[in-house]
C-alpha cells in the first residue's frame, strides 16, 4: 500500500509532462494564422469634386458645429426634436439592438479561445438482495464532485480569424446605427425647414385671399355703379375660390409634415402639436471636405469597409478547415462512498484525456465550396464597398451644384417676383381707372403668386440641399470613434 502512493505521484508527473509537451507544441503551431491578412481595398477617389469650384468655405471653419451639425441652422425648437430622435426614434432602437446582438456574437466567439470547464455533484446508492452463503445481501453509497475540462486549441487560426470576423461585423453595425441616426436627424431637419416653408406659403395664400377678397369687393361695388360687367364679378370670385382651395392644399401638405415629424420623434402624431411662425431662413456655412476624407466621414462607407474586412477573415475560417484539429480534455475530482469523508485528500481522482487530432478525410468538395464561397462573398463585399464610395461622392457633387446653381435661380427669382408685383399693382390701379379689364388684373395677379411660390419653393430646395450636403460629408462623425462605438 506504501508504494501505490509514489507510483501513483509518478504516473502523475508524466501525464502532466504529456500535457505540457502537447500543449506546448500546439501553442507553437498556434502562430499561425491562414487567411490573408487584411488590407483595405482600393477605392475610385478623386483629389477634387467637381462641382466644389467656387465653392464658399465657412470662414472662419472652427464656429460651424462639429457633431450637433443642426444648431448652424439656429432653431432652438428643431435642436429639441432632433435630440428626440436618438431617444425615440424606433428605428435607430432598432438598430441600437442589433449593435448589442452583434457585440455578443463578438464574445460567443472569443469564448471559444477559451478551456470550458464544467462541474458535476453525484450521489447514488445500490445493493444486491443476496441468494445464499456466496452471495450475501449488501448495500454501499457513492459520492461524487469533479470539474471536467475541455478546450479546443486554435491551432490554425480558426477562432482567431472567427474572432477578427465578428468584431469587423460589429464595428460595420455600428457604423449602420451612425448612418441611420444621421439618416433619421437628415430627414427630421428637412420636414422641419420643409415645414417652415409651408407656413410661409400658407401665409402668402392667406394674404393674397385678403387681398382678393378686397378686389372682389371693388368689382361688386363697380358692377352695382353700372361701371363693369357681371363677368368680372364671377372672375374675381373664381380667381378666390381658387386660391382659397390652394390654402387648403397647403394646409394639407403641412398636417402630413408635422406627422412624418412625429414619428421621426417616437411620437403619435396626435401627441405633437408645431404652431406655425415665420420663416427664418438660415443657409448654414459647410466647410468642404475632399474626397478622400470622405471614407472616414461617411458612416455608410465605413460600415461597408468593415464588411469587407469581415469577409476577408472568414475566407481563413475557411482555410483553417483543411487542417486537423487538437481538443484536449481533462477531469478531477473527489469520490467516496461516505458523505462525511468526501473531501478528504486520498479520495481524490483524476484523469487526462484523451487528447483528439481529427481530421476530415473525405468531404466531397465541401471544404472547397467553402474557400469558394469565402472568397466570392469577399469580392463581393469590395464590389459594394466601392460602390458606396461612388454614391457617397455623387451626392455630395448632386448636393454642391443643386446649392450652387439654386443660390443663382433664387436671384434671378427675387427679380422675377418683384417685377410680377409690379406690373400687378399697374394692372390694379389701371382697372381702378377704368382703363383696363378685370381679366388682365388676374392674369396679372395670378402671374405674381406664382412668381412668389415659386421664389418660395426655391427656398425649400435650398434648405433640403443644405442639410443633403451636410448628410452627404457625414455629418459631424468620423471613423475613428467607431472601435468605442462597437465597444
């Protein structure tokens, strides 16, 4: 009994030897790492955009905000919905939790880097009812704790490249929840300015009503002097009626944009209620990026980029599948048949192994399709990738010269609705004279609301093409934060 002891110390001391040998020369062969490594794919950027010739750079750059991009538009009522949004908004929820999904698939396959260690407690109790003198009746107890381990050891890169595909997957999430966030403020800022611009046209429809209920008035008291003709009394309450259904319209169009308003918000549209005020129109000052700059600016670039690394670590995950794979496993424990006595050091047990090498033999091309299939999903990702470039960069040369050309339409339009005025006014008072016919008077008048809707609608486009361009150059985020964010 005195030598068991020793020999068993022995047996011991070379099985834990076994295992630091193997593991030792697995940590070995676990430098490496099969795939390729990754490099960020080149994309089609030019050194200028064209449509920024001429552009006019906020001067000084440094008092145009950097993340809360809005407030340029000095509105304190729209810097309030706009911070509704990151709170409310369902969709960047939405997107937010698929960020928190992603994230815990980065930790499901880190885990794997790690030994699994699983414990156990048993207690059973046989017996045997005996038959005679050879076989007496016995009963006996057996009780048990032990800690059983497994791990997997990366010998080929495998969790690493799996590992390196998740945390590229979750950082492309996040990038997605930046892009949504600045899609929904985008869209929430242009319905507000949009809003804006409608109680001002509102506002235009309800004076120009005024003043041709005024004009009707003149007309009936002209007919009932004998001075004109019943036709005109019916054209000026036609030309009326008409505009009076337009601020109806308008009403409309107004009603439709508080809502979309609301939902951006998280909101019922009941609940949100915007009282109309005037227009302040404010044409923030962008300071200009160039193009390259664009790949950092641009959520959705980075978010696409990210893809693409992701794609290419599961092209070694693929590889990694034509090697063998090593798991070793380990057990140990205390076992006695007295409860008392379970965990007294002689009970102790232990086990190693077995250590598994296992490799696919025969797979029929499956390992193969894999490869093929990583590879094809990789290239794929590049092609959308540039492709996101590209669209990045049309909207931005869309947005500059829709600002640009605007800023010249909209002078050329001031002069027009000055003129149209005018030559209504000439008309009014020669009616008024008696030296001109009612018709000319509302053709004339007609001319000029149309001439002021339309400088108003010039306003319209040139706030949504501000906040476009705004969207367009990213808004105030940038790459580099987007490790903490997928943090």
């Amino acid at each position: 009994m005195t030598s068991e002891i020793p020999m068993r110390r022995v047996e011991g001391r070379v099985a834990m030897s076994l295992l630091a040998t193997i593991v030792a020369n697995a940590l070995l062969v676990a430098g490496c790492t099969l795939g390729p490594d990754y490099a960020r794919p080149a994309a089609p950027v030019t050194p200028a955009f064209k449509e920024a010739e001429g552009w006019k750079r906020a001067q000084p750059r440094d008092d145009v905000p950097r993340g809360n991009w809005w407030e340029s538009f000095a509105d304190p009522e729209l810097d309030a919905l706009v911070k509704q949004v990151d709170l409310s908004n369902q969709s960047l929820l939405a997107a937010e939790a698929r960020v928190r999904e992603a994230r815990a698939a980065t930790d499901a396959a880190r885990a794997a880097s790690f030994p699994i260690v699983s414990g156990n407690a048993s207690a059973t109790r046989s017996g045997r009812p005996g038959g005679g003198s050879n076989l007496p009746r016995s009963t006996g107890n057996n009780f048990s704790v032990a800690l059983d381990v497994g791990w997997e050891l990366d010998l080929w890169g495998r969790i690493r490249r799996t590992v390196e595909a998740a945390e590229a997957t979750t950082q492309a999430t996040a990038a997605d929840l930046a892009a949504a966030q600045l899609s929904a403020q985008s869209l929430l800022v242009q319905d507000y300015q949009l809003l804006r611009v409608q109680d001002a046209e509102i506002r235009l429809l309800e004076d120009t009503v005024a003043g041709y209920e005024r004009s009707l008035q003149l007309t009936r008291n002209q007919y009932a002097a004998g001075i004109v003709a019943r036709g005109d009394v019916a054209q000026a309450e036609a030309q009326l009626k008409s505009t009076q259904a337009q601020v109806l319209d308008a009403r409309i169009q107004r009603a439709q944009l508080e809502h979309a308003i609301a939902v951006l918000v998280g909101r019922p549209p009941a609940e949100l209620t915007i009282a109309a005020r005037p227009l302040n129109v404010v044409y923030p000052g962008i300071p200009m990026a160039i193009p390259s700059e664009l790949l950092e600016r641009r959520p959705d670039i980075a978010a696409a980029e990210r893809r693409v690394a992701s794609a290419n670590a599961r092209i070694g995950v693929a590889e990694a599948a034509y090697f063998p794979t090593l798991s070793l496993s380990a057990s140990g424990g205390l076992q006695s048949s007295l409860l008392g006595s379970l965990f007294a050091l002689p009970n102790r047990f232990w086990s190693l192994g077995p250590a598994a090498l296992a490799q696919t033999i025969f797979d029929a091309g499956l390992r193969d399709a894999q490869k093929a299939g990583a590879i094809a999903a990789y290239d794929e990702t590049v092609a959308n990738y540039r492709q996101t470039v590209l669209g990045g960069f049309q909207e931005v040369e869309d947005s500059l010269a829709a600002l640009r050309i605007l800023e010249l339409e909209s002078a050329v339009q001031d002069e027009a609705v000055k003129a149209a005025r005018e030559s209504a006014a000439i008309a009014v008072n020669q009616y008024r004279a008696g030296i001109a016919n009612f018709l000319a008077v509302v053709v004339l008048q007609a001319a000029a609301l149309n001439a002021e809707r339309s400088a108003l609608g010039i306003v319209a486009r040139r706030l949504t093409a501000n906040v476009a361009l705004v969207k367009a150059l990213g808004g105030g985020w940038n790459a580099t934060a987007l490790a903490a964010m997928a943090r």
